[in-house]
C-alpha cells in the first residue's frame, strides 16, 4: 500500500504538534486519479474522524486515512519531503502512474 519515508513520518509529527493537534491523524486524497498529474491533498483528522470507507494506515505515532476512491492510486506509492526544513507541507510522492481499473474478463 502507501508509505512514508522517515523524514515525512517525523516532518507530519512536527507539523501536527505546532499545529496543537496531538491525537489527530493524516487524510491523504487524490483528485485526478488517472491521469499522468493527479493533485495531491493532506488534511488532518480530528482523533475518531475516520470515514465508514477509509483505509486506515499506523504510521507509528499517527494515523494515514485514505478514501475509498483514493486508495486505488496510492498502491505502490511513497511520501518524501525533499525540503523538511520548509514550514509548508508539500509532499513529493512517488506515484507509480495510472492503472487501468477496467473490469477484466
């Protein structure tokens, strides 16, 4: 499934404590899944926030909630942070592309 490399794990535990937001996970969303740039958003998650169709992922000393319609993309894929130094959360995820999702015979 997804991955975070360490620096991302301990990037999101320094934003998500200056934020004051102890307890509360990570939501990962894809929009323009299937095609060659899909956008990438990070939102927090109150502590009990999970959706009935997420897919919850242990990070460790936080919690990665992925949607339904998300989780298909992120097979494979892995978050960095080229800058940890930044004050902004931009993650460079390494997306392993679109997937035909047809239905197979």
């Amino acid at each position: 499934m997804l991955t975070l490399t360490e620096v991302a794990k301990k990037r999101f535990v320094e934003v998500i404590t200056a934020e004051g937001r102890a307890g509360h996970g990570l939501r990962i969303i894809i929009r323009n899944g299937g095609t060659s740039q899909p956008d990438f958003a990070l939102n927090f998650v109150e502590p009990g926030g999970a959706a009935e169709n997420d897919t919850v992922i242990d990070a460790g000393d936080f919690s990665i909630y992925v949607d339904a319609e998300s989780v298909k993309y992120l097979e494979g894929a892995s978050v960095d942070f080229r800058s940890p130094a930044s004050r902004s959360m931009r993650p460079t995820p390494e997306y392993p592309g679109p997937r035909d999702l047809s239905p197979r015979p």
